[in-house]
C-alpha cells in the first residue's frame, strides 16, 4: 500500500483514535487515509499552535498519547510553544512532522527540522527510508510514551506516496512498574519527620493517585495538607486541609503554612509560585517525595525516590518502628483554622462587575460536574481561587511555559475526548485575542460542548497594573477590542455580556439553554483586578 495508507493503518494499530493537526502538501494525504481508512477523528485547527495546545488537552484528560500532525517549514515553527509547553508539562505527544522533500532543497519552505525542535527539549525522530518508516514511527511512539513528552516525527514529502508492504511493529512497551523505595532513605526521612512538631504535607500532580495514604500518613504524624496548583482540591472537604498554598493560598492557610517546621512535598515542584519565592522552604526542614531522581536531590534534608502511595505507606511503618508521637499540629489547625467571610462587593467602573464577587456566583451557575481549562493572565489570581473542580484530574493547566492564549486549544483537545462534562474554559480577554478567537470556530465546527468565560478588562492587565504601580502610563496596555458576543456568534456560537450583578440569572438560563459553544462576556474594571504574585 501507499506509505500515507500505512502510516494511518500503523497509528490506529496503537489504538490513536483522534489527531489534531493543520494540512499541509506533506501531511494531508496520510491524515485522509486515517480519516477514510480507518474511520478516525480529525480535528482541523485553524493555526498549527492551537493544535499543540489541542493535543496537550487532549493528553491530560484522556491520560493517553496525543498525535498532533502538521507539515514542514513554518508549520514547524508554528508549534514551538507548544513543544515547549508539552516538554515542561511531561505530556506524551507525537507531533508527526512532513518534510519538504529530499530533493527539494530551494523551496521557499524548507528549513533544518530536527535544528528547530532540538531546542524545545522535545524528542526528535527521522524516517530513514520509505520502507524503514513503520519502523521509525514506532521508535517514535515509543519514546514518546515512555519518556513523557513530544518526540517530532519527521518525514520528507515524498514518502508519503512509496509502496511499502504493511507490518506491524510492536511497540514492547514495559509493564508498569510500581518503584519501590530505599529502606535506608525512608528510615532517614521518617527520622526527620519525627523530630518536626508543626509538619505540613504538601501533595502535587504526582500525588493525585495516593490521596488516601496521604491523608493517612497526614493523620499518623499530625499534619495539616495542602497542595500546589496543578493539584488542587485533592483534599476538598477534609477539616485540616488548607488548599493551595503559595501566592494562592488565602490569609488564613499562609500564617498556618507560616508556623510549619517541616514540609513533605510529594510529587510536588517547588517552584517559585507554590513556595511563595522560597518562604514556605526557608528555615524549615523539608523531606521531597518523587518518582523523579532529579527532582528529590536539590536544597533538600531528605529525599525518597518512589511511588507517592507506596512511600506514604513506607513510612507510617518507620515511624511506627521508632515510636514517633503525633505532632498534634492538625488537631490544632482544625480547631483554630479561619473561616474567611464572605467578600466584600467592591465599587467598580459602570458597565463592569467586581471580579471575585462575580467568579464565585459563576462558580454556582457553572454544571459542577466539569471539566476546567484555565488560560494564563491577570484574571487567575482570582479565577483560580473561585472556580472549583470536582476532581484536580478535570483540571487542565496549560502554563507550564507561561504563555497566554493556550487555553482555547486546550478546552477543544479536552472536549474532543467526549466526557459526558462540559468544559469551562476560564480566559483573559487578551489570551482569548491572542489565540481563542483563532480556534472558537474550531469548537463550533466540531460541535463541542465548551463555555469559555473571559475575564475582559479590556487590555492585557498584568502590565496594566505594572505600568501604573511606577507611575507610568498604561494606556498601551489597553485595547479596543470588538464586541466578544458578536464575533462568538458570527463564528456561529452563542455569547452573553455581564456588565452587571443582575445579569447573573440571564447566564444561568443560557448555560442551560446551550447547544453547542457558548461565550461568556464578564466585564472587570482593569483597575480592580488583583495584581500578579507569587
């Protein structure tokens, strides 16, 4: 069969049953054959970067392998940031890359590939020959998958057109293996931990899966628990848990992540935005639990490296063994945790509404049961305090690069999934300028269920409020954008503008109402929004 035919008969062999990607001359004929041959789904993406952030989407929710295909030159370069993104966030996705072809070499298009990807961090595969190219992809699978992140699969034009006979290459992959923890590691923690009177367990995306243990181990030495981001709610409901911590903690739970005298990070990065720039790290014993090597062996008093649940469980055992009393730290944060009051309603601008008074009546409009998407911007300072997730595994956070305008691929990548949940796409009115209103009509095509709410104060604020905060004018922060409702509904979806309090109950009938994407239009004064902090 022709090389087009095979390469989608080998990728639904590994059982992809969905491809983001924009055509091209190199790619368009492979992407037809997984369409018509083997009866996959395609998403056609308007710029080749919201099909990055597509597969990103797609990746975290579906916990299964992204394909993200483009063609060759500045299709490439178009998904840079996406590399980047999918590299810093261990997503596995396999951008399948064409080539201009070999003999090719004056076309305007053409460029050094693995030169360009190279520096992402990404992973890079050629296909050799025609007839190595089955071969190829599944090295390229395979890495993808077991190093957990992009690895480009690069293919010159004219492959794609060469009879080649069909095999199957296995992939082998290796059985999951639960990584045990060193008995001499554990006992040294377990030693560190005994001697802490205020310990905090901070829990991360690596720890979703031992929420249990960690409670139980939380509950042997007495400690309250809190999370990063990217982790969020994994301890809704419990009475000693304090939430996020770093520059999102609320007042109450930073003086409580304050007294600490020990801190277990598990499955957690200690980045500058969790530690609050390093305060919830300093002067304080902390003991980091991993998978990662490399994450376990910087600035730490103790390191284990293994498998959250097992190591939890490791050293309730060790700290059994020494007779290691409970700090009764918990005991004392449940009783004396504050309970913040309701927020005051701040006066703001005529036409616009106060941003935390209105994200928290959204927060009980919005279904519950929802998947959340959340762009990057000004906006999440308080966004991401007030919109809940039922489960941090519905909660999709495409800033590990720090660019805005990644959330719209994001929420189509997560929808196309197909969970019986909409998706709540939480935006700026800039990152929505930047990249959303590219891909909008993408949802609307696809007939995808996802409300984006874009916090619009009518500019990119966080250099809004850097500008005014020197003195300086922000009026080039500013913009005159068009109406969002207008164009949602010109790119055939359905909007609605909240200018003020009142027209809450107007968004709750159109939420119910939806039938396909819906934008809603949340006006905020660019002088009441909370600044940017660690």
């Amino acid at each position: 069969m022709k090389l087009h035919a095979a390469l989608a008969r080998a990728l639904a062999d590994y059982d992809v049953d969905t491809m983001f990607g924009l055509i091209g001359d190199a790619n368009m004929f492979m992407v037809h054959s997984f369409v018509h041959d083997t009866g996959g789904q395609y998403v056609a993406a308007a710029h080749e970067s919201g099909a990055m952030f597509m597969g990103f989407g797609y990746a975290n929710v579906s916990r299964r392998l992204a394909v993200v295909t483009v063609t060759h030159g500045p299709a490439l370069t178009n998904t840079l940031t996406g590399l980047v993104e999918a590299v810093r966030g261990r997503v596995p996705l396999l951008l399948i890359a064409g080539d201009t072809a070999t003999g090719s070499r004056t076309n305007i298009q053409d460029i050094a590939q693995r030169d360009v990807v190279v520096p992402t961090g990404a992973g890079f595969e050629q296909a050799a020959t025609a007839q190595s190219t089955l071969a190829d992809l599944a090295v390229a699978v395979r890495r993808a998958v077991l190093e957990r992140r992009p690895v480009v699969f690069n293919i010159p034009a004219e492959f794609m057109w060469a009879e080649v006979e069909y095999r199957h290459v296995a992939l082998n992959l290796p059985d999951i293996q639960t990584p045990q923890p060193d008995p001499t590691a554990i006992r040294y923690a377990a030693a560190r931990i005994a001697t802490a009177s205020r310990p905090v367990i901070l829990a991360g995306r690596g720890a979703l899966a031992a929420r249990q243990q960690l409670l139980t181990l939380a509950e042997r030495i007495g400690a309250p628990v809190a999370t990063t981001l990217k982790a969020k709610e994994l301890f809704r409901g419990e009475p000693f848990d304090l939430g996020i911590a770093g520059g999102l903690a609320d007042p109450g739970s930073r003086e409580i992540l304050g007294e600490a005298d020990l801190v277990i990070a598990v499955g957690a990065g200690l980045n500058a935005y969790t530690t609050g720039n390093g305060s919830l790290l300093t002067g304080r014993q902390v003991v980091v639990v991993d998978t990662d090597p490399q994450a376990t062996a910087v600035g730490v008093d103790a390191s284990v490296t293994g498998d959250a649940a097992v190591v939890a469980d490791a050293l309730i055992v060790a700290l059994d063994v020494i007779g290691a009393p409970s700090s009764g730290f918990q005991a004392d944060v449940t009783k004396r945790k504050i309970t913040l009051p309701e927020p005051a309603v701040v006066t703001t601008a005529p036409g616009t509404v106060d941003a935390e008074t209105a994200l928290r009546a959204l927060d009980d409009i919005l279904p519950l049961s929802r998947i959340v998407v959340s762009d990057g911007g000004r906006f999440m300072m308080t966004s991401l305090r007030h919109i809940r997730v039922t489960d941090p595994r519905a909660f999709v956070f495409p800033e590990n690069f720090g660019s805005i305008g990644t959330g719209m691929g994001a929420a189509i990548g997560a929808a196309a999934v197909r969970r019986p949940a909409p998706v709540v796409l939480v935006c700026g009115d800039g990152g929505f300028m930047h990249g959303g209103i590219t891909e909008f009509g993408t949802a609307v095509r696809e007939g995808l269920d996802i409300i984006v709410v874009v916090c619009n104060d009518g500019g990119y604020g966080a250099e809004h409020v850097q500008l005014a905060d020197r003195g300086l004018d922000p009026a080039i922060s500013l913009f005159a954008w068009p109406d969002l409702v207008t164009v949602a509904e010109a790119l055939g979806g359905t909007g609605v503008t909240v200018r003020d309090l009142d027209d809450l109950p107007l968004v709750d009938k159109v939420i119910a109402a939806r039938s396909g994407p819906l934008l809603v239009d949340l006006r905020l004064d660019v002088w009441q929004m909370a600044p940017m902090t660690h």
